[in-house]
C-alpha cells in the first residue's frame, strides 16, 4: 500500500472518530442545546396528581379521581356500601383553602355524602379530604383529586344563547359529546339508534351527582329534557353503554 493511500485512510480513520465524539455529547448524556431548559413539548395543562386513598366501603365519586374538568363542579358526591352517619365530612381543598359551600349532607338513602362547591372557585388542583364515618362511632379517611381547568371549554359545542337545544343519541355516542348552554337551558335528548339508552349522571351505578338528571330506558325516537337552572359542569353517561357512551354539559 502506498503512503497516498495510507494517508487517505488515517484522515477518515480520524474524521470518523472526531464524527462519534460529538454524537456523544457531554459526560452526562445531555445534548448541551437542551441543558437547563424546559421541554416544550409538555402542554401547559399537564397535572400530576397524587395517589387516591378509598376509605371503608367506597364504592365511587364525582367528580373522578384524575379527571379534567372545564368548569366547576357544582357538588362532590362520595358513594358507599354502608350507611353513613351524620359526622361523616367532606372538604374540596387547594393551597389550604377549603373551597366548599354550606355543609356536608347524608342523602335519604345514608349510602352518598356530598358538599356544595363555591361557583367561583378559581382554576387548579383540587384535593377531596373526607372523613366517612358509621353509626358505631368508627370512622374512616380517604382523598381523591381533580383539576379546574376553563381552557377546555374550547373542546364544548358553543350553544349558549339558546333557550333550547338537542343531543342526540346516535351511534352508540351522545352527538355533541360535550355542550356548552346558558343558565336556564332546557336540554332535550332523542333516542335516533335501534337499541334503548338511557341519560344518568354520574357516577355509574349511583347516578347520584345531579338526581334529577336520571332518565327512564328510552326507546328509538323517545325523548328526554331537563332544564339546568344552575351554573357549573354536568357529566353524564348512558347505562347500557356505561364505558364508552359518556357526555357532558357546561353551564355559564
């Protein structure tokens, strides 16, 4: 081999290894363009949310844990298996702030308890601290969490500034999912599918959060309306079709 050729060869041997040195980067690993930044990628409405803590005899809650919602709850309802006595308590939580209204209530049944939410309460994380407690004395905590956040609303069909307006249940699937109406909307769902569905308010099997948003088993071409009288979210589902047939109505 002549020393041309040597050369050639100990120049790309060298640019090949100067090449690998800079794939590399740092020691730690880190591409020095993004050392000490923020990752951009990462929405502003991320949550983190801590791990829930279900007290004796929890069956479920509404708001769910880990759930995102577009306006303020207008209560928070926690269901058992086991009559609740009147000591049971429920605080809605954020920056040590209790951001509930009036008292904590025992439905006629003794199986839910629920707070009122202050309309008003601003956008964030909030922690659910309740105390659920029997007829021996015995009571039991547990926490769960949720996040505020009014930017969704731009998800909701606008239909605010109508007295009344239409969902259908088409499809398997409430059409539009999610709503947005004026305080004192008279909202009507119609059955357009060949199989029976239903309107319920969460949770599902309680249907406790807003009692009054219980329909009957509606047929094809059956109706039901309600008219929402007072401001704040609204999750619903059908309970044939509980997992995957779900909706909701935000109130202004």
């Amino acid at each position: 081999m002549n020393k041309a050729v040597i050369g050639i060869v100990v120049v790309l041997l060298l640019a090949g290894g100067a090449f690998l040195l800079l794939r590399k980067g740092p020691s730690q690993g880190t591409p020095p363009s993004t050392v000490g930044k923020k990752d951009s990628s990462i929405a502003t409405t991320e949550a983190k949310f801590s791990t829930p803590k279900k007290s004796a005899h929890w069956e479920s809650n509404t708001p769910e844990h880990a759930s995102i919602l577009a306006g303020v709850p207008i209560n928070v309802v926690i269901n058992f298996n086991f009559d609740l006595a009147q000591s049971s308590k429920i605080e809605i939580m954020m920056n040590g702030e209790d951001f509930a209204a009036g008292v904590t209530t025992i439905d006629n049944n003794g199986l839910a308890m629920r707070r009122r939410m202050e309309p008003t309460a601003p956008d964030g994380i909030y922690t659910i601290l309740y105390n659920a407690c029997w007829a021996d004395g015995s009571c039991h905590d547990g926490q769960f969490q949720f996040k505020i956040d009014r930017n969704t609303s731009s998800e909701f069909v606008d239909l605010t500034g109508q007295d009344e307006v239409t969902i259908n249940l088409q499809n398997i699937a409430f059409i539009p999912l999610r709503v947005k109406v004026s305080k004192g909307t008279k909202v009507t769902w119609v059955n357009q599918d060949n199989v029976e569905h239903t309107v319920n308010t969460d949770s599902h099997p309680a249907h406790t959060y807003f009692a009054e948003q219980n329909s009957r088993t509606l047929a094809n071409g059956d109706t039901y309306s309600l008219t929402f009288n007072e401001v704040g979210i609204y999750p619903y589902h059908c309970t044939p079709h509980a997992e995957t047939m779900k909706g909701q109505i935000l109130v202004e």
